[in-house]
C-alpha cells in the first residue's frame, strides 16, 4: 500500500508536465471555464469533461451522450483599472452508439476593454476523440481565429471600435492531443485513476495579423483517488483528485515561457466540490514578455453537480452542473512593478467565471 502509494505521489508530481502557449498576440493568455481555473489550469491530465475542448480534446473520448456546457467570465484584468476582460465560451459534444468517438464544437469570444475600445478574439473548432485501448484516447481539433484590432488615432493614442479589415485577420490550425490510463498496479486502491495528457495546439503556428499565433504544447498528469469502496445510491462519498501542469509559451517556434500549475478538488457525494488551484509564470527567453503582476495567481472554487438519475428513476442520465472561480492577483513583485500606460501600479486583480453544464445519455 505504502509502496504504491509513493509511486503515485512520485509520478504524480515529478511528472507534472502541461505545456500550454496562449493564443493570437496577448489576448488569449487566460484558460477557460471554471473548474479548471480553479485547478490552476492543471486539466491536461484530468480532461474527464466537455471542458476537454480547451485543455486536451482526446478527454471526448469518453464522455457519453449529449454535452452541453457554458462559461461567462470577466474581472479587472488587464492595463489599468479601467479595463476589463470579458470571455464567453459554448461548447456541446455528441457520442452515439453507431458511430465510434465523439464529436464536438466549440466556440469562445475573448474580449478585452480599455481605453474605451476593445480587442476581440474569437475560436471556432471542430473537434474528435477516439478511445483506441483501455489505456489510451486520442483527439483532434481543427480551429479557426478571426481577430479584430481596433484602429488607433496615434502611436500610442486614443483608439476606437472600427476595427482593422485585412484579409490575414482570420486564420485556421490543428491540435492533436492523447490521454493515456496508467494500469491498476500502479494505482493505490482499484478504484483511483492516475493519467497522463498532451496537447499540441496550432501545430502549424499559422499566421493571424502579420503576426503568428501562439501554441499550445501541454503536458500533464491527475491522479483520482477513491478511499471508500461503499457508495450512496450509486455516489462516492470522496473523491480527491490532484492534478498538475507544466506549461511552455511557445512563439516564432521558440519557447519563451513557462508555467508550473497545480491544482487540487475534494468532492463529497459527487455533489458539491472544493478547489484550489496556483498559477506561476516564468521566463525563458530574457527578451519574452512575462505577465508579472498576474503570477503568481491563487485560484478558489466550487461545483455544485445535481445527478438527477440517481434519484429519479429514468433510462438516460441526467445531470446538471454548476462552477464557480475566482482568481486573485493580489501579489505584485515589489523590485519590479508593472506599470499601465497613465503609469499606475496594479497591486490587486481579479477575475471571476462561472460555467454551467448539462449532461443528457442516450
């Protein structure tokens, strides 16, 4: 018991590995929906929901039925405190029993607000995964951006919402991604889970802008563990899973950042869940830009899930979810302030998301 026990602590945490780049200039430097957030952005490895779309596609594989989620977040985000950072994402999946995998969409706008102008993102991806063998899935994402940069009056001046139109404001990439499942004797009771994700996103770094898009490479490791073999009407009465992330920013095909994530969640009854998650940032490349007033970052949440079919009597499951982050920015690094364009320090931030989600089986 011991000895597996430390076997998955050392695989768990030595090998926390998420690579992630941001997307399209800055302005994708923020993950999705809640309850990753609140791990920290640590999900590469865990990706056991709709919330796979961002973090690791091949997590699709095994989700049954109809998916539906959606998120809306927004906080005091970006360079000053008149700004604002708006994100909104939909995503629905589809897995019947005729066709092998599952499919998915997913659509995210990101937004941002300052000096009464704003700079807006959008992602349209197609997604699939395909579970080969007991221990690995596989996913695939083909992904379309169209940025639209606002036209400024001045080098450093005043901006407005008519928005630059160019033919190189909209550009398309493919991510590939695989989830493998470690075997039971490296677990510590039969019941936990211990896995290992990637995900290479915009493979080609194709160019948006006169600029190319940031990638995603992610690696990362989650292990599950489930003390109680007795159940409530079908639920767990604790779960806990932790989960890590190593994420390299990767730009012109050079790595110029990093982040190491970690994140935990405790859930009682598969009902209400409790998170934690921390996010750092760090260089790697003395010129890359490093968001210092952001990192470290301390993200709290909580899920509330309703799985109606372990209390009504019905042929298809039915649940419902709802998450809850907050992201705190309230450490700045002293020796080096980061200062906005009218010369403020920031010295508190925060962001908050909310997603709901709705499963139906079929």
């Amino acid at each position: 018991m011991l000895k597996k026990m430390g076997y998955a602590i050392i695989v768990n945490f030595l090998l926390v590995t998420a690579i992630s780049a941001q997307g399209a200039r800055s302005i994708i430097r923020s993950a999705r929906f809640a309850r990753p957030l609140a791990m920290g952005e640590a999900f590469t490895g865990v990706a056991d929901g709709l919330e796979s779309v961002y973090y690791n596609p091949a997590g699709l594989a095994d989700l049954k039925g109809v998916n539906v989620i959606g998120n809306d977040g927004s906080g005091l985000f970006f360079i000053d405190w008149t700004s604002k950072y708006l994100s909104y994402d939909f995503a629905a999946s589809a897995n019947v029993d005729m066709i092998p995998g599952t499919f998915a969409f997913y659509f995210s706008k990101m937004q941002f607000d300052y000096d009464g102008h704003a700079e807006i993102l959008m992602n349209y991806s197609l997604q699939y995964g395909l579970r080969f063998k007991e221990y690995l899935a596989v996913g695939v994402s083909v992904n379309y951006y169209n940025y639209l940069l606002p036209t400024y009056t001045t080098d450093l001046g005043t901006a407005t919402n008519t928005y630059v139109e160019d033919s190189n404001n909209g550009t398309a990439d493919v991510g590939l991604a695989v989830l493998l499942n470690a075997p039971e004797n490296w677990l510590i009771t039969p019941n936990d889970e211990l896995k290992f994700g990637a995900y290479f996103l915009n493979i080609f770094q194709s160019e948006i802008m006169n600029g190319e898009i940031f990638q995603k490479l992610r690696f990362g490791t989650s292990y599950k563990f489930v003390p109680f073999k007795s159940k409530y009407k079908g639920l767990s009465p604790l779960k806990v899973l932790l989960a890590g992330d190593l994420i390299f920013n990767r730009f012109e095909f050079e790595n110029k950042t990093y982040n190491p994530n970690f994140g935990l969640e405790v859930t009682g009854y598969e009902i209400l869940s409790l998170r934690y998650g921390r996010r750092n940032e760090n260089k790697i490349d003395d010129n890359a830009y490093v968001s210092t007033p952001q990192y470290p970052a301390n993200q709290f949440g909580f899920g509330l899930n309703i799985p109606v079919h372990k209390f009504v009597s019905m042929c298809n499951e039915v649940s419902f979810r709802f998450d809850y982050n907050h992201t705190d920015w309230d450490k700045v690094n002293d020796d080096e302030p980061h200062l906005g364009f009218i010369g403020q320090t920031f010295e508190d931030r925060y962001a908050d998301v909310y997603s709901i989600s709705v499963n139906v089986g079929l």
